[in-house]
C-alpha cells in the first residue's frame, strides 16, 4: 500500500497528465440506454394533449374577449362612454377646453384604426324617424350642434354616432385667437356650460382645404377618381349622397360669422366677411349658417336689427346662387334667445322673408343666468365662482325658453310676411287738397259758367239722342254663339271668387332648427312637435358622452310606442 504522500502524487499528475484519444477509442465508454416503458409514454402524451387543450382554450377566450370588448367599447350604447370616459376626461383635464380637444383627438386617433365609436345595427333603417328637411330625407331629426368641430376635423366620425344632420363651425374669413384662455367652465352640478370663445377660428380657407380633401378621398374610394372630374361629380350629386355630409340621409351644415376686427358699423366689410366665407366653403355644405347671435363677439348681435340683417342675409343669398355646384346650400339663420321681444322677433322673421334665406335656427348660448335646480340648491363653490365668469350660458335650464321661442317663430313664420299698407285715404276733403273727384281745371276752364242747370241738363239729353242714333241696328249685329254662354258664366265666377281669394305664399315654407337645452327623447320629441324640423344638442354630449345621440333617439322611439299602446 502506498503512503499517503505518493497517493496524492499520483492523484496531481493523473490530473494534469493530457488525455489521448484514438479514432477507435471514444472519450467515454459507450453505455447503452434503456427503452422508455409504454407507460411512460401515454403520460407524456397525455401530458402533451393536455397543454394543447389549454392553450386552445386560453386562445378562444382571448379571441373572443377581444372581439367582445372591441363590440362593446365601438358601440355608442355601452355604458363606458358617459361612465368611465367622461369623467376620466375632466380628472386629466381639468380644463374644459383642452378635454375637449383631447377627445377630438381620441376620436380622430381611433378612426384611422377602425377603433372609432359608431351608432350599431342601423336603427334608423326602420325609417321611424325620417324627417324631409330642404327636400332631403333625413334618416333622423337630432343634430350636432355648431362648436362641437370648429374646425371640421371629425364631421365624418359624428355622422358615425348617429347623427342625422352635423353642423361645424363657426369659421371666419381670416384665422383668428379668439378671446384669452380660459375660456370654458364647466358647471357640473348643473350639468351646464359658460363659454366665451370668442370665434376661435382657423380661417376659411384652410377648413374649405380640410373639406375638399374629404370630398376628394371619397371620390376616391367610391371609384370616381382623384381629378377634377371625380370632384365635381361628387360635389354637383351625381354620386348619390348629399355634397356636404356624403352620407345618405345625413345633411351638413357649416357655420359662418365676421372677424372681431370687423366693425358692425360698416356693413360692407361685415357682408363681405360672410360672402367671402360662402367663396371658400360654399361648394362643402348642405347648408350654410349665419351666426349674428354669439353673445362673445362684441357687437355681433346688433347685426340682428331689421335694417342691416335684412342686408346681410340678402347678400349671402347672392353669394350663394354664384356657388359654383349644381345645387345650392340652404340658407339659415341663428337667432339668439335674448332678443324674445315681440318687436325683435317679428323684425328676424321680417328679415328672413324679405331677403330669401330658408330657415332660422332658434337658440345659442344667453346672457342670462338661470336660477340653480332644484329652486334654493346651493351651488358648489367652484360651480357658483364659474356662474359669475363672462359669457354665453348653455345647459338643461334653457330648454323652456327654447321651446317658447320656437312656437313663436313657427307662427309668426307660417302667418308669412305682413301685407304692405294700403294708402291713406280720407273721406272728407280737405281744403287746399285734391279729393280725386273733382275736374281737372283744364276742363272747369272750358265750362260756360253762365249756363244755368236747365240748360245743362237740355243739351246732355239732346248728345244722348244723338248717341243713340248713331248705334247699329240690331240686325247688323254679329250673332251670338248660345254654346259658349255655359262656359263663360262660371270661368268668370271662378275668376271674380280667385280675385277675392287671398293670394297663395310665394315661398316655400320656413325651416327651423333648435337648440338650448335639449338632452333627452321626451324633449326633442316636444321640440319637434313646436314646429321645429331638427333638434340639436351639444352640452347634453359634453357631460352624455358619444352615446347621447343615440339614447335621445332611443327614447323617442320608446316613447312613440308608449303613445301607441
């Protein structure tokens, strides 16, 4: 046996000695391997099958949450978008304004990917809620008001929500800041607005830009093309959808108002303002609005006067019929909620008969502020602070002067425009004053004042006789046709009761929007039945969400069954 010193001698050069391998030799010893036993191998399987299974399983509910969620947050219905949208929107902004051009953003964001919110499964196609507005069939009568896409960025994503009519704007001739920020306050207990912007604007040409090239792109898509042609065909109908909203059933109407810097003194520069407005983005719209009731462009609303709306509304009627399509936008009107007056009210209507436009929409925001709901609530701190700001008021509260409002312009718009007076008349002469009756002097002057009335009365039967004598005999007389003495007798009558008849109205009727304070079914339903054609929301969206336009026609239909039943 070694010692304990040479063994680990051994063990040290056994280590580092290098190791030789031959071709015939392999570094290791082979060692053969033992065959799994069958039992094994069904575990294994099964094992395999298992996770299979799984994964499968795992797959389709990922596949079909997704394809739940995408349903379910793209639907106008879902509770997420008034829920959980809205009020995240004014935690991360607290600032009304910048929300609000966030969520245009989100909106014009998700489009592009298909991700967009849209109304779902056609409720309209019912035809339940048609409405024919300028000669157009419209698939429902609830609109987006003008405010909500100044710039005309998403009117083809509002369309999606369900809207029937879309209206953008306001746009001014030359760009323009509008008044400082900020500019927008919430009123959430009131689930109200006040808002002074002050026609923030990117300028006409630049929005007339941004249409065409909408105009162009469906062109595109519908197969016509992207030249000239392509565009015109759309524009002047031929592609089978209005030009402005290119939606069957859907109109758009785009809003128009005066730069600041123009003085409502010198009515040339505010007319050429408008009509220059008509220039560039006439061709885009289904209807073209005049907006001379905004309370937060100083000296706007004296343009409401008789005299020079009058002018200013004749001279976008010309502008329009210069509109290079084939046919021309409908002309509106939009009226504030401060001039109720009786005089002010019959003086608009006045206007609008005399100048030709089509229509008047009744509402925008007021300068009044309305007492909290319910009587004696009292406000939130932040909420009474935000009542005190400047500007125009808008929210649930208005809702009852709208209505009044359109009642009044639907009588006073169907009665037509007041008859001219007739002239002054006297039945006692006056003296130093012609009554009519008496004789030229020319005549009186030929008379023979000495000639008494025996003798006046002796030569006027003597030019009688003579008269007489003179006519034919009734032998020489052409004979008279019996057959046409049926005929005439009462085409004479129907023409004397045709005389007496009071004239038939040489305008069509006058189409009324309204606005203020609309946010649910049961009120666009009594806005309707006041005579208006369109009810338009906008707040109401503000604190509803994209689903708002679709619950309001929900709850008119709802409410139509009721009545059914």
């Amino acid at each position: 046996m070694l010692p304990q010193a040479a063994r680990q001698r051994a063990i040290r050069f056994s280590r580092a000695a290098p190791r030789f391998r031959s071709a015939g030799n392999p570094p290791f010893p082979h060692v053969p391997t033992r065959p799994a036993s069958t039992a094994s191998e069904a575990a294994t399987n099964a094992r395999s099958a298992g996770t299979r299974t799984k994964n499968f399983l795992y797959g389709t509910a990922l596949a079909f949450g997704l394809s739940f969620g995408y349903l379910y947050v793209t639907d106008t219905r879902a509770g997420i978008h008034e829920w959980l949208v809205v009020p995240a929107l004014r935690q991360i902004y607290p600032d009304a304004e910048d929300a609000h051009h966030a969520g245009t953003a989100i909106v014009k964001a998700l489009y592009s990917f298909g991700l967009h919110p849209r109304e779902r499964g056609d409720p309209d196609a019912a035809g339940d809620l048609e409405v024919e507005v300028f000669g157009h069939r419209l698939s429902n009568p609830i609109g987006t008001s003008a405010g909500m896409d100044k710039g005309a960025e998403i009117p083809t994503q509002m369309f999606e929500i369900g809207a029937g009519l879309v209206e953008v704007g306001a746009v001014t001739t030359i760009p323009q800041e509008g008044n400082p920020k900020p500019r927008v306050f919430r009123l959430p207990s009131q689930n109200a607005l006040i808002n002074r912007y002050g026609f923030n604007s990117e300028g006409a040409e630049l929005v007339a830009m941004r249409l065409r090239q909408r105009v162009r792109e469906f062109a595109y898509h519908a197969g016509f093309g992207l030249d000239e042609e392509a565009e015109r065909i759309v524009l002047d109908g031929e592609a089978g959808v209005p030009p402005g909203s290119l939606h069957a059933g859907r109109l758009m109407a785009v809003q128009i108002a005066k730069n600041k810097t123009t003085s409502e003194q010198d009515m040339e520069a505010v007319k050429r303002d408008y009509t220059r407005c008509v220039e560039y983005l006439g061709k885009y719209a289904d209807i073209i609005v005049v907006n001379v009731s905004s309370p937060n462009t100083p000296g706007l609303r004296a343009l409401q006067n008789v005299e020079p709306l009058t002018q200013l509304l004749s001279s976008v009627v010309q502008a329009v019929k210069r509109v290079d399509r084939k046919t021309k936008p409908a002309i509106m009107v939009k009226v504030s909620p401060d001039e109720d007056s009786e005089e002010q009210v019959s003086g608009i209507c006045e206007a609008v008969w005399d100048s030709g436009v089509d229509g008047v929409i009744v509402g925008n925001t007021t300068k009044k502020r309305p007492d909290p709901i319910p009587k004696g609530y009292l406000l939130p701190e932040k909420d009474a602070s935000a009542l005190l700001e400047q500007g125009g008021y808008s929210g649930p509260q208005m809702f009852e002067r709208t209505l009044s409002l359109v009642k009044r312009y639907r009588k006073i718009l169907d009665d037509g425009p007041k008859p001219l007076p007739p002239p002054q008349s006297s039945d006692k002469p006056v003296a130093g004053q012609s009554t009519g009756d008496e004789p030229d002097p020319s005549i009186l002057s030929k008379l023979n004042p000495t000639e008494t009335l025996s003798e006046t009365v002796k030569d006027a039967k003597a030019s009688l006789s003579d008269a007489t004598a003179r006519l034919p005999s009734p032998s020489s007389l052409p004979p008279i046709n019996v057959d046409n003495i049926g005929d005439s007798a009462p085409t004479l009558a129907l023409e004397q009761q045709e005389s007496n008849a009071a004239p038939a109205p040489a305008n069509p009727r006058k189409v009324i929007f309204a606005t203020g304070g609309i946010t649910n079914g049961r009120q666009a339903r009594e806005i309707l039945d006041a005579g208006a054609s369109v009810a338009q929301v906008y707040t109401a969206i503000v604190y509803g969400g994209v689903g708002t336009i679709s619950k309001i026609k929900r709850e008119m239909r709802e409410a139509a069954g009721t009545e059914k039943r």
